[in-house]
C-alpha cells in the first residue's frame, strides 16, 4: 500500500485506538450528546461572502478535488477548504487545531472530508471523529462518513452496489461499515488502486463503466465512494441508465453539509440526492 495513503488513513486511530478514546459502541445516548453541537449558531452580520451559508471543509492533504464542492454550492454559500496533515504525532490536537482554523469566518457547518479516514475503524469512526472537532467548533459538524450513510438511508437504500476505486483492504472495511449501519452490498467492484494520485486522475467516463458494471437488478442503488474520486460529470447520466439513485463521496459530503447548515435549495445537474431534502 502507498505509504502517504496508508498514513492518512490510520493517523486519527493512534488516539481513538488508545485507552481514552469513547467506545465504539456508539447508540441512541450519544447521538443525542452530540445534538446540541448540531445546532446551527444563531445569524451573524457578514458580508457578500456566504450571506447564506458558510461551510467549511477538513480535506485530506492530498485531496484535490476543491472544485466539486464549489461546483455544488448553491447561491450564496461558500465553501472553505483547509488541508489535513497525514504525518503529525497528535492526530486528536491537529484535528482540533484544524476545526479551530475556521472560528474567524464564523462557519454554519464543519465537515471532515475522507471517506477512508471516517470508516476505517468501523462503526463508530465516525462518531468518535465528531466528539474530537466539536472540541473546537460552535456549529455543527459532521464527516464524509456520516454523510454517506444519512443520504444512503435518506434515499431508502437497503441493499447496495459499489464501484470503488480503494485497494482490498480498503474495500473489506468499507463493506464492513456499510453493513453495520443495515446496509447490505451486494456487490463491490474496482480496480483497486494504490494511491489518492491514481485515485484523482481517473477520468469520470472509467468511473461510469465501473458503476455500470457494478450494478446488479437486486441493488437499490449505487455508491461511487471517496472524496478524491472524480464523479459529478456522470452521476445524472448514470441514474438514467441504470434507473436508480447514484451517490458519491463528495455529492454525499455536500448534501450532508448544506443539511446542517439548513439550505434546502434543490440542485439541478448532481444527482437526484441533491433535490432530495
């Protein structure tokens, strides 16, 4: 495995593996822990620049994807974009430092921006990354993760063809955390591919066929994981070829985040998740 990508995947574990991280057994008691840190903070003057919302963005340090996110804001919210080291001896305080990054712009929505990073462990990743940045946020907070999960169950998928780009390893996890949240796979296909700079510069048409070859009559619908992975050019015509809801990492990642930060505005041109409120 590539030794940057392996690095940025397992950097947070070392803390949540340690004897002071919360249990993986996360229920009903704390998700409601977690609701009051949901809230969205009360309206503040502001600019031209996110008069209607601001979201902020913790993106792994190789990601280069920005652009999807830009390209899915609605009118009058920005996107703010800061970069995850994947080398740091405090995974938890560089976390923390990270969220604290975007006090001064006042944000509606903090949201942690790795598929990988936020399944890994499984269920429960997720939620233990979210006590770490509410630490150091006053809005809601969220990951790629959860996103995924809240829009897969939002769209009534139970059963699930994948077309992932991960390596084995990567995969088993992922499919692991899928269906300890009730979802089932039945089927995962990809190259397996080694590193997030193979990973980004696969064009969006290879993308299409692995989706299409993903597909099965039984599945429900289909995901087009990691937030490194090109998608938004093929994601309406997927649905209407294989007649049935296409969900990708950043598309997830973004409706997730403009959820919490209560925009409502259905957007042409993504996907039927993003008009989907």
């Amino acid at each position: 495995m590539n030794a940057m990508l392996r690095r940025r995947f397992l950097a947070v574990f070392s803390y949540l593996a340690s004897g002071t991280a919360v249990s993986a057994a996360l229920g009903a008691d704390t998700e409601a822990k977690f609701a009051e840190g949901r809230k969205r903070p009360a309206p503040t003057p502001r600019g031209l620049s996110g008069w209607r919302a601001r979201i902020g963005i913790l993106y792994p340090e190789d990601g280069v994807l920005d652009d999807e996110y830009f390209r899915m804001a609605p009118r009058g919210v920005t996107v703010h974009v800061t970069r995850l080291p994947s080398d740091t001896a405090d995974p938890q305080e560089s976390l923390i430092r990270a969220c604290s990054l975007f006090k001064m712009i006042n944000p509606d929505c903090i949201t942690y921006g790795s598929n990988g990073g936020s399944f890994w462990d499984g269920v429960g990743t997720d939620q233990r990354l979210i006590e770490i940045m509410q630490k150091a946020a006053s809005c809601p907070v969220s990951t790629a993760s959860t996103g995924m999960i809240r829009a897969l169950k939002k769209l009534g998928i139970q059963r699930l063809a994948v077309a992932s780009p991960y390596w084995r390893e990567a995969n088993e996890r992922l499919k692991r955390f899928l269906e300890g949240h009730g979802i089932m796979v039945v089927s995962l296909v990809g190259p397996e591919m080694q590193n997030g700079e193979q990973i980004s510069s696969t064009p969006p048409q290879v993308m299409y066929r692995w989706a299409v070859e993903a597909d099965r009559p039984e599945a429900q619908g289909v995901l087009l994981p990691c937030t490194n992975l090109r998608t938004l050019e093929i994601l309406n015509s997927l649905e209407d070829d294989l007649q049935k809801p296409v969900v990708s990492g950043n598309q997830a990642m973004m409706w997730d985040a403009l959820m919490l930060a209560e925009v409502h505005e259905p957007i042409e041109g993504y996907g039927r998740l993003l008009k989907t409120w």
